[in-house]
C-alpha cells in the first residue's frame, strides 16, 4: 500500500482500476482547513496526464511495472515481433503499442517491454542506438556563419537533421528520445 502523503516522482499505483505514476506532488497546508497532496498523474497505458488532490491519508495500491528486455526481430505488417531472449519465445504486438522512437530501431537490437499484470502497454527504444546514413545531399562546410543542418535519412527510413560535413555512409549515434545526431559512431 502507498499513502498519498507519501507520494515520490515515479511512484507507480492502482487507481480506479488504472496504474498512475507520480509525475510531480506537492505537499499543500493552508493556514485554515485540512492538509491536501497536490499531484500530477499520468495513466501509464493511455499516456493521459491528469492533475488531481489527495488528502494524506488516502490509500492505494502498488502498482509493479514490469520491464522485460526483448530482442526486436522483425514486422509483418502491423505486427511486430520481440523474443524473449531467455525462453526465445516470439511476442507479437501491434503497431498502436510502438511509441514514435520507434522508428530507429532496426532488426536484433534489443528493447524494453513494458507490462502490468502480463498485458504489455507499451515498447522503450535504446536510449542510444548507431544507425547509418542511406541518404543525405552533400554539403560545403565553410562557408556558413551559424550552425546549418541538412536533413538525411537513416538505415531505419528516419530522417533527422545533420551538420554539413556528414555524409552517405556515415555510422551517427542518436538520442532516441529527442531524434537528434549526437556524433559519428
């Protein structure tokens, strides 16, 4: 159980049948009425943010979020397919489950599945993957005043924003929760 008055960021509970997780609280004591717990919570399966007051003492159950590191194989479709790299067994989700990161990951690199009570809600990408330039116009460094970018289009069919010097071929590291080039690999 977890007491609202306990409340942490990244707190994960069971309410109205759905899991929050604590995205920000606040502790609220007026100089005239009760105590009340200020909080932003987000629906860890629909993604909604919602703010919402607790009095202290409210009561809830935990919620434990379990996150299953799976190897993504390969898209039939809508489907796409992760094993399990220690059973090898083979998990089918659908595409309205992959979050928009998804798009750099390419075959055999390895992801988070992301479950509660066995039904999975959602996919985590590699924080940092290398992926290589299929496409890019070339450019002239030299001869610009501020930081230009061009747009080049990776092994995976993203396209991201490059600095001139980059070239078809190049191996880059991206940020895959913003999309943006890091370096060369």
């Amino acid at each position: 159980m977890v007491v609202a008055g306990d409340f942490k960021n990244g707190i994960t509970f069971d309410m109205d049948g759905a899991v929050y997780q604590v995205i920000e609280f606040q502790h609220v004591k007026p100089g005239k009425g009760a105590a009340f717990v200020r909080t932003k919570i987000k629906n860890v399966i629909t993604g909604s943010v919602i703010e919402r007051t607790f009095s202290p003492t409210d009561k809830f159950e935990n919620a434990y979020i379990e996150r299953k590191e799976m190897q993504y194989s390969y898209n039939d479709g809508d489907l796409y397919y992760f094993m399990d790299m220690e059973s090898y067994d083979m998990l089918p989700l659908n595409s309205d489950k992959l979050p928009d990161n998804f798009k750099f990951v390419k075959e055999e690199m390895l992801c988070k599945i992301v479950s509660y009570k066995g039904n999975v809600f959602g996919v985590e990408p590699p924080t940092f993957v290398e992926l290589a330039v299929t496409q890019t116009d070339p450019g002239f460094a030299g001869n610009t005043a501020t930081n230009t970018l061009k747009p080049a289009t990776l092994e995976t069919g993203a396209v991201i924003k490059v600095p001139l010097f980059i070239n078809e071929g190049d191996v880059l590291k991206i940020d895959t929760r913003t999309g943006e080039y890091l370096s060369r690999a």
